[in-house]
C-alpha cells in the first residue's frame, strides 16, 4: 500500500450558523491549513498515487480566498469542510483541517482502516 500526504494553506472566510449566540456568526476569516491523506494500493501509469498538483488544484484552486458560505451548500464548519474534501480527492481516506493554531478537526472516512489512520501519521 502506498500513502501519501499533500499539506496547503487556504486563506477563507465563513460564517457559521449555529443554534446559539457566537461570534462565529458574523463573517471572519482564516488562514487554513489542510493536509489531504491518500492510499493507493497500485500506482497510476504515471507512476503515483496522485499528483500532488492535482490536488492542490482540486482543493486549493476551488477554495483559496473564497467565502465559504458562497461556495458550499452547507454549513462551513471545519468538520463539513474535512469531510467534502475527503469525497472529491480520489484515494482520500483522511483530511486534517486546522482553523487556527488551537482549533483542528481530523475527518477519517468509513472505509479507513487502523492501518491507513497509522501509515498517515507516519508521514
């Protein structure tokens, strides 16, 4: 099995709509780090997993200096966010979303194994 893991920063700004008072409310930004965890068990005839390039473009192109709120149907917490990254990267068993330097969310899709969470930690 071959892993690989592909780290970018994405500046964004959102507004959450939550069930009670916040300041997360009110439109802010971050400076996001993502970091994109993919499996392969065979390599593509070029010889990878994924290009790296791709999917950079795939996350970074569609997201880097948007509005979330503008850009998904959903609520643009962290979590969603992990967790649609997750569904448009081919191979992608596990994304890492870190808001701010105290604030992360780790999303690991069903199929994962202990296995793959490990290898992914390992790189």
């Amino acid at each position: 099995m071959y892993y690989i893991k592909k780290r970018m920063e994405i500046a964004g700004c959102h507004s959450l709509r939550l069930s009670y008072e916040s300041k997360c409310s009110r439109l802010h930004g971050h400076n996001w780090v993502v970091t994109v965890y993919c499996r392969g068990t065979e390599l593509n005839p070029d010889g990878m997993v994924a290009d790296f390039t791709h999917i950079k473009e795939r996350v970074h192109g569609q997201l880097d200096h948007g509005n979330f709120n503008e850009l998904f149907p959903f609520n643009p917490t962290a979590e969603n966010i992990a967790r649609w990254i997750c569904g448009e990267i081919q191979g992608c068993f596990m994304v890492s979303v870190q808001e701010s330097e105290g604030n992360s969310v780790l999303y690991v899709s069903d199929d994962a194994t202990p296995s793959d969470i490990a290898a992914g930690s390992a790189i």
